[in-house]
C-alpha cells in the first residue's frame, strides 16, 4: 500500500484528505491511501516516520511549515529560498521539503487577475505568507506585509487605520492568516473595513466557508472577493506530481 498523508495541529477540517480520497477512488488507485496525522509537537514527526514506513509523502500545515525544517534531509531550492515547507518526499529513507504553495497561489492569482495585478498588502507572516511573498516577487508586484506586532520593515494593523495611504496604493489585500476559518467564522484580520471600497480585491487563502467574513466585507462594499479552494487544488496536484516524480 502506498502512504500519504497530512501533518499539522489541529486537522478537524483537512481539505487534504477528502481531495485524495476522493481523487484516489476516482483514478481507481486502490493501492493508494491518504491519512491525517495530528500531533501536537513537531517532535512527534521523527516517530511518525519511524512507524509508518510505507509513507512516500506528506503534506504539511500550520503550524509546521516552518518548524519542519530541520527534521528534513534537503530542501527543493525554490523551497530553500522561500523558507517553508509544504510538501515532504520520502524516498529510499531520505526526506525532502519542497513548497507547492507557491505554485499554487501564483497560478491561481494569475487566472483570476492576468498579469495587471497590482500593489498588495500580505496579512500574516507563517509559512504561507513566505509562499505568497515568493510568488509575488517573481511576478513583479510590490508588497508590503503586515502584522499584529511591530517588525522591522513591516506594517501593522494600527499603521492601515491611522494611515489611509497604505490601502489606497495596495488594492490588493491577501489574507494568509487562518482567521475566519470554519468554525471560528467570525473571525478576520483587524483591517479598518470602513477603507475598503470598490477598487480592492481580497484573496483569502481561507477556502471553509467558501465566502469568509473578510471577503463580504469587501464585497458588501463593491469590491471583489475570492477564496483559496483553487489555490489548494493545484497545490495538492503539485504535490502529487512531486510524490510521482522519478527523481
């Protein structure tokens, strides 16, 4: 039987392993099988490798995109440079970290947008926000990133609502926090709402629910909205092409 599988903490909702099942069942890969493995400790993940041999790839959430890192062999370079880890390839007992968040954000940006994509402002500084901010680089759009707390060279939220500057020259704003996922749906990044007007577009990378809190309020004041289901279908095909790959 070949493994696959899911490591993070909590997994309550994984869009992960009802995509493969489903995808498994479909292709007729009655050999293939894709499970969750929940711990709560990046620790954990050197037994889960010890006990589950048959494991050829996993895939990786929050909060282990970042921690998972030195429990790998080697990185895919592109991975390297974004500093995350998304996507593990086990082979002949080596482990190596590879990123298809990036691929999966970038192509999904560029089919809802083409190439006019303008300034953004990236909400959240994980793991997937290292992802978003690669892509955006390599397709030339200038960013800014903001945070609760101050960091160097990043905004916060009190910077947006005591300057309306910031979300006039960036109308695109990218959520890469998990706030407002199912079932904590109320919940959103502290944006001053009342800036937000017809020209902004809100790419949520949160896909349950469909429509988040985020997303209406921008909608509800004439902009545009989109959520990270398809970003998440062409990153879980990435992986797969990565577990599949002859080398």
């Amino acid at each position: 039987m070949r493994k696959f599988g899911l490591i993070g903490f909590p997994l309550g909702h994984s869009f992960s392993k009802k995509y493969f099942t489903e995808k498994f069942a479909r292709e007729g890969r009655s050999d293939c099988q894709f499970e969750l493995y929940e711990f709560p400790q990046v620790a954990d993940f050197t037994a889960l490798i010890q006990q589950e041999k048959e494991l050829e790839g996993l895939s990786v959430t929050i909060p282990y995109k970042e921690q998972i890192i030195p429990y790998l062999d080697a990185l895919d370079p592109a991975c390297e440079r974004i500093g995350a880890v998304n996507c593990i390839r086990i082979r002949d007992g080596k482990k190596v970290g590879f990123n298809t968040d990036y691929l999966g954000f970038k192509q999904s940006l560029q089919a809802w947008l083409g190439d006019a994509i303008p300034s953004a402002l990236v909400l959240g500084t994980g793991g997937a926000s290292k992802a978003v901010q690669q892509a955006l680089c390599d397709l030339g759009v200038s960013y800014r990133i903001v945070s609760r707390s101050k960091q160097e060279g990043q905004l916060t939220y009190q910077d947006l609502s005591e300057n309306k500057a910031w979300l006039e020259r960036h109308p695109l704003v990218i959520n890469t926090t998990p706030l407002g996922t199912f079932p904590k749906v109320e919940g959103m990044p502290e944006l001053p709402l009342e800036q937000l007007n017809e020209s902004h577009l809100v790419y949520d990378l949160v896909y349950n629910p469909p429509i988040t809190r985020l997303m209406q309020e921008c909608m509800d004041r004439g902009g545009k909205a989109k959520n990270g289901q398809d970003m998440l279908e062409l990153q879980a095909e990435a992986a797969w092409s990565i577990w599949n790959s002859p080398r």
